[in-house]
C-alpha cells in the first residue's frame, strides 16, 4: 500500500516521494482489488522498460527475468500497465498546455508541447487510443459511462470538440513531421539529442542555407560541449518528447492486447493458480546450459555489431559526407592567440566539388603562402553531384567564382576545437563573413584583450549545397524501383530443355 508521511501526502512506496494528482486519479489496475498499492508515474517507467531487457543472471548463477506483475500481490499487469501509463501522461501534460482549464499561449510552449497540442487537436488516433484507456479503466473500477477522465477526453468526438478553440501551431513544427532524422550528420551525438532535436538540426543542415547551416554547427558544438562534461542536454528535461512518449506507450500497449489475444489470455481474476515446481537435474548441469546461452548470445551480438557496422559503411560509400564538415570554435583574445592565427585569400569556382576538396596551405621560407585543391572522386561523390539534376553537370557548378579567406596557420586553443588549416572561414562573430585575409587580421587585432571571438568554419555555399543534394539522394533512394521481371527463360530452365531435346534425337 502506499505510505503517508507527517504532512498527510502520500509517498510512492518505491522512491517514497509524494504521489501526484494524476497518479491518484489513475491508479493500478491490480485484479487483486484488496491489494490497493500504488506508485508513481516514474517507478511505472521504470518497471516497463526492465521488463523489456533480456534474461539477467542472478548471484546464484540462475536467469531471471522482471515481469509485470504488482510488487505487492503479483497480479498480472502486462495488459493494464500501459493503459495507466497512457492516462497518467496526458493528465500530466495537459496541465502544461491548459492553465485553469483555458489553452497556454503558443508563444509560451516549448516545441515539444506545440506538438503535444497540435496532436491532441488534429490525430484523431491519439484521441481514440486516449478514448479506449478510459473506457478500460472505467470498466474496471466500475464507475460506469457517466464518469469522465480528469482531462475531458472522454470520446474522440469530445477531445476535438474540447480543442475547437486553439490556436493553430507554428508552422515549423508541423513541418518537424516530415522530416527523417539523419544521424550520419550529427557527430555521432545523436544519443544526447532527442528525436525532435535530430529532425530539427537535419532540417537545417541539408536546407541548403549558410545561415541555417552555421546556427546548427553552433547548436552541435554546444551538445559536444555538454556532451564532455558528461551532461545529456536532452536529460535537463528529464523526460522525452511527449508525444513520441505518448505514442510509444500506445504502440506497445496495442501489441500487449494482440498478443493476449492471439494466447487466448483470461483476466487473472478468473483463472485458477497453477503452482509448477521446477527441479534442477544437478547444478553443474545448470551451470553449463547458463555459459552455453550466454556464450551463443555474445556470438550473436557480435555478428549483428559486425553486420550493423558494414551497412553502415556501405551507406557512407553510397552517400559520402563533405570533406570539409562545418564547424565552430570560440576563442578569447590574448597576443598568443591572435599571433599564432593566421589566414590567406582563395577563390572559390562556383561548384559542389569543391566540398570534397582538400584544401592544403604552404608557407615557403621566404613567407609565400600557396593553396592547392585536391579534389575526390568516387562513384558516391559523383552521385551527389548529379543528385536532383536533369544532366550530370561535371564539377557541379552552381554559381560563380567568388573570394573566401582559409585558415593558413592556427592557434593552440583552436586546435583543440579540431579546426585545421585549409578550413574555410564562412561566419565571424556570428555574422557572415565576406571579405580578405588581411580585413580579418586587422578585426581580430582591434579586439580587446579577454574578448570572445566566435567562428564558423565550412559553413559556405559549397557544403550547404553538398549536403542538400545528399539528402535529395537518401529519399530517393528509399524509393526503390520495382523491378520488372524478364520475359526469358531462368538457365536451368533453358539447360535442361536442351537436355531433352538431346535426348530424343
């Protein structure tokens, strides 16, 4: 049962901190109707997702594994868990977007409660699954038709009625929808990111702008940043998108109720308690059948590590990053660091290739800077270029030639921010930046001392446009063509004819 402490509030008796409203408007549905326990909406997280990890072995050497069953009568509550779960939720979100029973101003919603609120007013299959929960839960307590849910989505009908009067989302976040999230892009920083977080920075890498493009390098530098520290930008929250919980929680509470079904579940209310006394043959023989599982799962692990790894070699072959990938760096002003950042002027000719150029720089004794361009070539970078064009285009060109500065020498602190010499000096101080190597030596020589400089580096025209055309080519190529089946014969057919014909001559 649940605790009360000195205050009167009731404590979840797994983490023993205060039950919420919600958790108390939307108790467990335990078939044990004595049992009466309860606990809060984090320690229900917590039991759902340990019950989708595999065997764990114990200290005696035996497996186990955790089922959801109450912990206090060990009723089934694999096919009402979810259902909870679901309700618990939506009462706990909607107090974010509705304040005293009125909508919250969209302009003082996050993104992630626009979608929220978007979704309850538009996806009628939020709304019924939402619908289903209640009329479960409202069989189960029987409380009968006339009880509503605490957060009046009693039908789907009512819950759009209920959300007639919003205000309609922006449209940037509506958009978020039709966007695939593209890891390859993220610097492998994609697990410190939620989805919306993915979707949002792969829409403004591959829009194609400079702007756009540098604001998402900044974003990312910030997330690796954190990302050292050991901090999870997304674990500020504390919690997911709400939406994408919400439909995860629908989603696996709809495979719950199918699989039921298919077994031909009953309700633990109306089945009878089967004891079954399991005997060990002997504990050396338990002991082998224990290694000999774990040994085959390591095996199988690895052949789907090794099976993962080369598909995704196989699709950076297929869709090659840039060589020149944006990136942004700080720097404070001190006279070490301004005499050891150097920079040189270059022309840019206009074309896509140029992203998947190497730029070098040289410095001769007598202090003559050269730059060479090594251009790459593969099949995959060929794809790219030609990627949303009618004709292949050689290099790409897209627009005319125009001055860039390049890094010709860096400093220490820039160094270890992963900035090398060839790399493009796109924005300064969050601006673009579009004039010479000396006018960008004489800004950063009029900073004051202690001064924060700000940079973005291959944030230009050419990796903007890269990675444009290559996301153009990753939905195309999702959309295999069909193959069309030949009309002649398979060779083992036409083989064994002429046998025959052989044969009767």
């Amino acid at each position: 049962m649940s605790i009360a402490d000195c205050n009167g509030e009731i404590e979840c008796p797994l983490c023993l901190l205060p039950l919420d409203t919600h958790d108390l408007s939307h108790p467990l549905q335990c078939w044990s109707r004595h049992c009466q326990f309860n606990c809060c909406v984090e320690c229900l997280e917590r039991l759902i997702e340990s019950a989708k990890d595999n065997d764990m072995e114990a200290s005696d050497g035996n497996t186990f594994r955790v089922r959801l069953h109450c912990p206090n009568c060990r009723s089934n509550l694999g096919a009402t868990i979810r259902d909870t779960l679901l309700l618990r939720k939506v009462d706990k979100y909607s107090h974010r977007v509705f304040c005293r029973g009125k909508p919250v101003a969209d302009e003082r919603l996050s993104a992630s409660e626009l979608e929220f609120k978007s979704a309850l007013e538009e996806d009628e299959g939020v709304a019924l699954a939402i619908e289903g929960a209640q009329r479960r839960e409202d069989d189960f307590f029987g409380r009968g038709t006339e009880v509503t849910c605490a957060t009046s989505f009693e039908t789907g009908a009512s819950a759009r009625s209920f959300l007639e009067d919003l205000e309609e989302v922006v449209d940037e976040t509506k958009q978020l929808d039709n966007v695939q999230a593209d890891p390859t892009l993220l610097c492998g920083l994609d697990a410190f990111m939620t989805v919306q977080e993915q979707k949002f920075l792969t829409a403004q890498l591959v829009s194609g702008d400079t702007a756009r493009l540098a604001a998402a390098t900044e974003i990312i530098h910030y997330v690796s940043t954190l990302s050292q520290q050991g901090i999870k930008p997304n674990s500020i929250r504390r919690e997911r998108c709400m939406l994408e919980s919400l439909r995860e929680i629908i989603r696996e509470g709809n495979e719950a109720r199918r699989l039921d079904k298919e077994r031909g579940h009953v309700a633990p209310s109306q089945q009878t308690e089967i004891k079954k006394t399991v005997k060990a043959v002997g504990g050396m023989a338990v002991s082998v059948r224990n290694h000999k599982k774990q040994a085959d799962m390591e095996t199988k692990m690895q052949r789907m590590e090794y099976l993962e790894t080369k598909k995704h070699m196989e699709y950076m072959k297929l869709h090659p990053l840039p060589l020149r990938m944006p990136k942004y760096a700080g720097v404070m002003v001190t006279k070490s660091e301004s005499a050891g950042l150097t920079f040189c002027n270059d022309t840019w000719d206009g074309s896509v290739l140029d992203a998947y150029s190497k730029i070098t720089v040289n410095r001769s004794f007598l202090g003559k800077t050269t730059v060479t361009k090594q251009h790459a070539e593969s099949s995959g970078i060929r794809r790219v270029i030609n990627a949303g064009l009618a004709e292949p285009n050689g290099k790409g060109c897209f627009d005319a030639e125009k001055p860039r500065v390049v890094v010709a020498s860096i400093s220490v602190d820039l160094g270890r921010q992963g900035v090398v010499k060839g790399d493009v000096v796109s924005h300064f101080n969050g601006e673009p930046f579009n004039g010479t190597a000396s006018e960008l030596e004489r800004l950063i020589a009029d900073s004051f001392e202690g001064e924060v400089l700000t940079f973005a580096f291959n944030a230009d025209s050419a990796v903007a446009e890269a990675l444009k055309r290559r996301a153009i080519m990753t939905r195309v190529g999702k959309e295999k063509p069909s193959r069309r089946r030949s009309s002649r014969r398979p060779v083992w057919a036409r083989l064994r004819a002429g046998t025959q014909r052989r044969s009767r001559n």
